[in-house]
C-alpha cells in the first residue's frame, strides 16, 4: 500500500462543521465525495507534503509520529502548557495574530490535511479539540508549529531554520 492509497482516505473523520458530502462531478463509480466547508480546503497529497517539509519535517520526531521536544533546542520553544489550563484558540492568536492562513496536520495520514484563514480556524478549534485527540497547526506565514499532544500538552515552537540542506536535530 502506498502514500497515495493511504492519503485523505478518511475526511469523514474531520468534525463535521468542516467539511460535507456533495455530488461528484465526475462519472466514476463514486457519486458523492467529501469537500471541506467555506473556509476549508482539504489539501491533496502534493500540498500535504509540501506544508509538511516545511513544518514537521524540521523536527526530530518519535515512532508515533509525536515531536520529541526534548531534543529540540531550547531557544525554538516559545511554550509548553496543559491543554485544560488554556484555551488553544487563544494560544493560536497570541503566536500567530497575523497567520494568513494556518494548516492542520492529523495522528493519521488518511485524514486529510487542511488549510483555513486565522478567523475560520480559531472558529473550528472547539470541534477540532473535542474530535482529535492529536494534531499540529502550522503558520506558514509565522514559520511556528503548535502541537496538541495525545497527552494533553501544547507546545508551541518556532520551526528551525535548515542547515546546509540538513534539518537540525
């Protein structure tokens, strides 16, 4: 099985306010196909991996698939909170204020990734919080990664800069 068979086989899995079923346009076997909501794009694999070099990628990562902060140097990490002890809608306005638009990796490669605008994120959060258990936010724009943990810790971090073609360890 591959990447391509994998990918964004399960945006059903998204909470509902983002995305819907509609009709294919297309004459295959499938009638009906998930789209993302106003504001939402479901991204295909190309831009997937694309967002994902540039974020995710630059860190070093568990078997999980979980940052592993602790080998992250010090000065990248902006902060590292309880989900319960904050609202992450607030976490994401304060170090991203100006994101044009923000995208949202998930635990599992057959949910798709999705990009939405700063204001349509921040409106999403409550759901994406209560449905996924794990997920990362990238400001492409701010070059910062917020990951919401299975543990229920937030860390928010710059995105190290690549070194000679290498990401940092």
């Amino acid at each position: 099985m591959t990447l391509d068979d994998v990918y964004g086989t399960r945006p059903d899995l998204l909470p509902k306010s983002m995305v819907r079923v509609v009709r294919s346009d297309q004459q295959g076997e499938r009638r009906l196909t998930w789209v993302g909501r106003p504001g939402v794009q479901l991204l295909n694999l190309d831009q997937h991996l694309q967002y994902e070099r540039e974020s995710l990628s630059r860190y070093p990562r568990s078997s999980d698939g979980a940052i592993e902060w602790g080998v992250v140097a010090d000065g990248l990490v902006l902060s590292s909170m309880e989900l319960g002890s904050i609202e992450l809608s607030t976490v994401v306005q304060q170090f991203a204020p100006k994101a044009g638009s923000l995208v949202f990796f998930w635990e599992s490669l057959a949910v798709p990734s999705v990009e939405m605008g700063l204001e349509f994120s921040i409106s999403h959060l409550p759901d994406i919080v209560e449905s996924v258990p794990e997920f990362w936010v990238y400001s492409p724009g701010g070059r910062i990664v917020v990951e919401s943990s299975f543990s229920g810790v937030v860390t928010v971090a710059h995105i190290p800069v690549e070194v000679d073609g290498q990401s940092p360890a």
